[in-house]
C-alpha cells in the first residue's frame, strides 16, 4: 500500500467535468469544470475525490496524517495530456528533406522520389528492435515532459509484415517499459511500397488476407488506419482494408483530405470511423456527415505549420458540431514535434479555437479518439491520476503565454514522473 497523494490548492483545477456524455461538442468543448483552490485526493494511482481544499480536508480530516502533501498554491493543474495520434516509433531521421521543402519542393514530391514515407521505411526495416526502442524512448521521455501521460502511436515504416510486426512489438514492450500509455494503431496502408508500385490493389489484397489476420490474432493493435489520398489510396481501396480491419475487431482511422479534397471525411461517416485526421481540405458536405455520424476530427495544425499549408478549419467544424480533438502527428517528415502545449497553442492561432475548447481537444476529446475515455482525460473519482500541474494560475495563460513548456510536475497513475 502507498500513501495517499494529496494535491491541494491549486489556483485552478481544471476537471474537464461536464454534463455532456461522449466526445465533447459546440458549447460543450468550452466546459472545463474549473474548481477554484482545488484539491485532489489519489490512491493506489486513481483520483478518490475531486473538490475544493476545504471540502477534501473535511472528508478526509482523518487520513491527513498518513497522505502525501503536495502545495499546489499558484499552480494550474490539469489532467493529463493525451496524443491520439502519432507515428512515434521510426528509425533515422529526415532533416535534409526539411531543407528541399524550403527550397521549394512539395511533400509529395520528395514522397514520389522515394522519399518521405519511404526514406523512413528503409531506415526503420534497417533498424533493429532494440534501436527503436531506444530511439522511441527518448521521445515518449519528451512526451512526459511536455505534459502528455497518453499517446497513441501507429505502424505503417515498415509496410511489409515483418517491419509491422516489429514495430507493433516494440510499441508493446514499450507499453511495459515506460510510464506513458501507448495505444497501438496498425497502418499498413501509409504509402505504397515501391516492390507494389503499380499493383496497389495486390498490396491492399495483401494487407486484408496476411497482415491483418496476424495483428489481430497477435492483439497487436485496436485501430487500423489508411493514409486516404490522391496517389497513395483511393476511398474504394480505404474502404476495403478499413471494413476488413472491422470484420477482426479493429477500429477504423483515416488520414482524410490532408494535401487534396479527396472524400476522406466522407469515408469516415460511412465506414463509422471513430476519427478522421488532419482534414485540411475537407469538404463542407464531408464535416457535415462527420457532425452527424459523431466522427471526431482529429486536427493536427503543427503538421499545417510545418508543411506551410492553411491549417484545417477547426473554429467551423467545432461550430458545425464536429468533436475536435488535436494531436502533435509526431512523425520525422511533416511534423517532428513532441510539444502537445505548442500544439494546444497553434489550435488557437491557426484554427481560432478558444483556450478551453484547445484544452478540451487534447484531453477529454483526445482520449475519446482512442476510446480510453474511461480511465483518462479528465480528472473523475475512478479516473487514472495521470495529472499536471503548470506553473501558470489560469488556464488561459497556456495559450497565451504560447511556444513555453509550462509544464512543472508530472503524475502518472499517481506516480510522480515529472518535478
Ligand atoms: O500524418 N500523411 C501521412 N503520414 C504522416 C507523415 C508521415 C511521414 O512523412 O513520415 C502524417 O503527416
Ligand atoms: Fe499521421
């Protein structure tokens, strides 16, 4: 048995309670169930109660002897940030490509040429399984000290079953290893291997009748996710690997109308995907039929930053009735950034999110995209104490005071993991 944590005082509590059941919506993003000289009170690793320090110390006037104190006096304490979607787990790295985008070359492009995507399979079915560990830890490190206690990460540089497998594998031992949770998407379909260039549909045959009998009977990943995309996969050939993913249990993910409109935001209503990614060019008919299928946008505008594009039209599709969540798509091309607090930031300068609606997006809306809504993104009796605390006093000031790591302790599971 461990103590009891006691975190009181904090200037803000920030909950994320609200009466709204399911992935948050319109008004509903913007209800932080904020507690004024709030008060936690934690064991065995889940919140036991949630209210003011007056209200706890009553209720546990006679356990405060044995609990843990921690003096959040000024401090901001949120629940733990989630990251519903990241490519995480890759060898090598790809800075020279960051240099021919500046010097005028398209991410395409260079993805055509046998870059991109490809660069970083080649480098990843190179790299042993302890490399990517190693490498992979470093990040998911950066992701604690950012503030994020939940990541979602994704296969897809391998795109042959072996490198998969591997990189699946060592999301799982990392899941053993490390304090943040990592919840494993299957992407086979990322791009098209060269050994398949021009014989798309053999690889998505492929795809359905050998790699994705194995992930599910190895219970390597709850998701399955398609790059959609005009040159990679058509919304025919997204549909089948996507339906077929279904048939074994996995959960539907797209990367929708990222570079082109492409009917991916459609396809994510019609195939009940649980989200649809990035979404920068999606059509007024496409967040229409997510608003109404209930798929959660899950936006990404680091990538957007980065890429140098208009970032997705997060302020219409919130006001259209879309659940937003947004992600850092921590990945070595488009956006190689662990910073969820950045990416909070750009939600609110390039897609006019409000402060509480971007803290909404990368927590409650977040955990929702990976159905783990049960045990984190907010702080609930019952919930995870994955919990942290910010050296600002009002939520608000975490996007306005932006491009900082406000970020000054960690709890994982209870567990302090950041000081
Ligand atoms: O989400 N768009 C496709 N996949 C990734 C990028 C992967 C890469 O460039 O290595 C993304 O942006
Ligand atoms: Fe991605």
């Amino acid at each position: 048995m461990t103590r009891p944590l006691w975190i009181k005082h904090a200037s803000q509590l920030a909950t994320l309670l609200s009466t709204q059941k399911g992935p948050r919506t319109k008004e509903a993003m913007s209800e932080l169930g904020i507690i004024e000289d709030g008060s936690l009170w934690i064991e065995d690793g889940i919140v036991k109660a949630v209210g003011t320090t007056e209200e706890l110390e009553k209720q546990f006037s006679g356990r405060i002897p044995e609990a843990e104190i921690y003096d959040a006096s000024g401090y901001l304490v949120t629940p733990g940030l989630v990251d519903p979607h990241t490519h995480v787990v890759y060898g090598g790295s790809r800075e020279r490509e960051f240099e021919m985008r500046l010097e005028g070359a398209t991410y395409m492009e260079i993805m055509n040429a046998g870059g991109g995507i490809h660069a970083t399979a080649q480098m990843t079915r190179e790299a042993t399984e302890e490399e990517l560990i190693r490498q992979t830890t470093k990040r998911l490190d950066s992701f604690l000290e950012h503030g994020v206690t939940t990541v979602e990460g994704k296969s897809g540089y391998g795109m042959d079953l072996e490198t998969e497998i591997k990189q699946l594998r060592v999301m799982k031992k990392l899941r053993e290893q490390h304090p943040i949770d990592l919840v494993p998407t299957f992407m086979g379909a990322h791009a098209v291997p060269s050994e398949y260039k021009g014989r798309e549909d053999e690889f998505v045959e492929y795809i359905i009748d050998e790699m994705l009998p194995i992930v599910a009977r190895e219970k390597l990943a709850e998701f399955n996710d398609v790059f959609c995309e005009k040159g990679v996969y058509t919304p025919e050939q997204s549909e089948r690997i996507l339906e077929a993913g279904k048939r074994y249990g996995l959960t539907p993910k797209i990367h929708a109308d990222e570079i082109e409109p492409y009917g991916g935001a459609e396809l994510a209503a019609k195939v009940g995907a649980i989200s649809a990614e990035h979404l920068l060019k999606a059509s007024d008919e496409g967040v229409k039929m997510m608003a109404e299928a209930g798929v959660i946008a899950c936006l990404l505008p680091a990538t957007a930053l980065y890429l140098r594009e208009e970032a997705a039209k997060g302020r219409k599709m919130i006001d259209a009735g879309v659940p937003v969540a947004i992600s850092t798509d921590c990945n070595p091309g488009s956006s190689p950034t662990t910073s969820m607090p950045l990416v909070m930031n750009l939600a609110c300068i390039s897609m006019r999110l409000t402060p509480a609606e971007a803290l909404t997006a990368a927590t409650y809306n977040a955990a929702c995209a990976i159905q783990r809504v049960d045990k984190v993104g907010s702080l609930e009796v019952g919930k995870q104490a994955d919990i942290v605390l910010w050296d600002v006093k009002d939520y608000r000031e975490l996007q306005y005071l932006f491009g900082v790591n406000h970020v000054k302790a960690v709890w994982k599971k209870g567990v302090q993991v950041v000081n």
